[in-house]
C-alpha cells in the first residue's frame, strides 16, 4: 500500500448521526439547490476514500475516517447528512462521479445505500462513479444486497480495471463510529492487502469470507435471514406470554439469562415495551433481506421451514402500514387479534 492510504491529516472529532434516523434511506446523489450548494458545486482536493450514502452506517463510516485521520469525501442528498459530514472534517461531492474523480490513485469509494437499484445507480447511473474511477482503486460495497447483483457489479468495475471489496456490514452506527463493528468480506487476498489500513480503521472485528465476491453477500443474508426468525420469534413468544396474562418484563429478563435468549430479541423488545418504535432500522429493511435470502435459498434449491414465515411476517408488518416504523414493531403487530392486519 502507498503512503497515500494512510492516515496523515490531523484528527478530527465526528459526531454520531441521530439515532432515530435509518440507513441511508435516502436517494444517494447530493442535492445541488440546498444550504451547501456552494460546498457541492466547489473544487475538491484529493482525497484516500470517497463514502456514497451517508445515513446511521455511512455517516459513522465517515466520521470515524475523519478522526483517525483519513481525508474524506462524502456523498448524500440529505443536507443534514451533508452537514454532519461538514462537522466531521469530511468534504463534501454533488455526485458520486464527482466524489470519485477526487480519490488518489489508490482510494477507495465507499457505497452505503439501501439496496441494490441504489448501488448500481451509483456506480452505473448517469452520474455514476464508475466513469471516474480508474485502475488501482477499489469500491467496497457495504449494502445487503443479492449476491448475483454484487457480482454483476463486480464484473461492471472489473472491466475498468476495479477491484471490488465484497463487504456487508453489521454491528449498528455507534459499532461503526467506534471502529468495532464487523465486516464480512469477500475479495482476493491481494486485494484486501492493499486496503489493509482502511479495513482496520473502520473495523476491529473483519471476516475473511473467501476470495469469491458474492460469498460476502451470502453471508450476509444467512446472517440476517437468523436476525429476522430470531426477531419474530421473540415478538411472538412476548405477545403469547402477555396473552398468558404474565409480565412480559419479567418474561423478556427470564429469557435473557436463559436458552431463548438472542441479541437481537433483547434489544427490540426491551425498545417495544415501552412503545418506542422510533426508526432505527425500518420493518422494510428486514423485509428486504429476508426475502432476499429466501431467494438465494429458492435458488439453491433449499426449502427451510422458518425462513419464508418470518420473510412472509415482515412483508405482513408492511402491509398492515409498519414499513416506517423500527422493527420492533413487530410485537405490536402480533399483540393483534388474530385477522386484524390492520395498523394501529
């Protein structure tokens, strides 16, 4: 790895996205006509990483950059977003194009959107970055995402002579802030080499999935397809222990020094008893992956018998108007009578 990559600017103290907020569920192009327009439309200086989509992961991704060092630029549409990537130390880009023109000859883009359509519009849209990059430099893609759609990628920058770091995150924003949250990757060991400085500055918890891209995508959703049982499991073990006439507080602690215990039932559940379903991640993000990891099973030609339920309970929280709200949620929907699918 180059002198480049590595941390020189003076540190430079971030702060943490609102809580409350989602990933970057917004549209990941910066918009020109708003309080930073004059930022936007500037002249960048070169930069080592360029983050696309800087919602609770993105934006942490940035911050923590900036103060261990890293110069930054950042992409988003959110002129909050925009201003906390100000408040951070990063620079900020109108397209994703734009941003990746200002990388060093070995930088590295960051894409942290929602979902598939996102990345390739990033990379692949009309201001897409990947007309700007060149070889040398490396996108690490961070969404759950189909794997078919992270090789479809792949192979689009491999013709321009871009390596791909296959990369889904997990962990949360305040993990991602700090530098401990996990990342599953996947991409040659050459390359995740000459990124190594990047990966530990962002990550303190890196599995090396295989050489492969796509497999870190798999793994992903094998990941989260567990997360989205587990959460309704655990709602719905809640909701009959309250039918049952018990304390679910009670319930929920006997749980979590016990066998049903799970990371995710804890933290959504202790939220949904006290009816706080502000948006950390919204129902249809769980919703996504799981029926993305229904597919991925479907096409391997594997039949399990939770993952389509618990897909088919998402898609339900959807239809009964949950998408917006947290997926914690999931225990008001299963406190329902039963037929009642309507949202409350």
């Amino acid at each position: 790895m180059s002198t480049s990559m590595g941390p020189h600017a003076p540190p430079l103290r971030g702060s943490l996205p609102p809580e409350g907020a989602d990933l970057a569920r917004e549209r990941p192009f910066a918009a020109v006509d708003g309080p930073h327009a004059a930022l936007l439309s500037g002249s960048l200086p070169l930069v080592q990483v360029a983050v696309v989509g800087a919602g609770n992961m993105g934006g942490a991704m940035a911050a923590r950059l900036c103060e261990q060092g890293w110069t930054v630029v950042v992409c988003d549409v959110d002129p909050l977003r925009q201003q906390q990537a100000l408040d951070a130390g990063a620079h900020l880009a109108d397209t994703p194009e734009t941003a990746a023109r200002a990388l060093v000859p070995d930088g590295v883009l960051i894409v942290c959107v929602v979902d598939a359509g996102q990345s390739s519009e990033v990379l692949l849209g009309e201001q897409g970055a990947a007309p700007a990059l060149r070889s040398g430099q490396a996108v690490m893609l961070c969404p759950t995402i189909a794997p078919q759609d992270t090789e479809t990628l792949a192979s689009a920058l491999a013709a321009r002579g871009v390596d791909c770091i296959d990369a889904p995150m997990s962990g949360g924003p305040a993990r991602a802030r700090d530098g401990s949250m996990s990342l599953m990757l996947a991409a040659p060991d050459a390359v995740l080499a000459r990124h190594a400085a990047l990966l530990d500055a962002l990550s303190s918890k890196q599995f090396r999935i295989s050489e492969r891209v796509g497999d870190g995508a798999r793994t992903k959703l094998v990941n989260n397809l567990l997360a989205g049982i587990n959460l309704v499991g655990a709602a719905e073990v809640l909701a009959l222990a309250e039918r049952l006439g018990l304390d679910i507080g009670t319930t929920q602690a006997v749980i979590e020094q016990s066998s049903g215990q799970s990371w995710i039932g804890s933290d959504r559940m202790r939220r949904a008893m006290v009816g706080d379903f502000a948006p950390r991640a919204h129902v249809t993000l769980l919703e996504k992956d799981t029926r993305l990891a229904v597919d991925a099973a479907t096409a391997a030609g594997f039949t399990g018998p939770l993952g389509a339920r618990a897909a088919a309970v998402f898609a339900q929280a959807h239809a009964a108007g949950l998408a917006e709200q947290d997926d914690a949620s999931l225990l008001a929907l299963l406190r329902r009578p039963a037929g009642d699918g309507s949202a409350s």
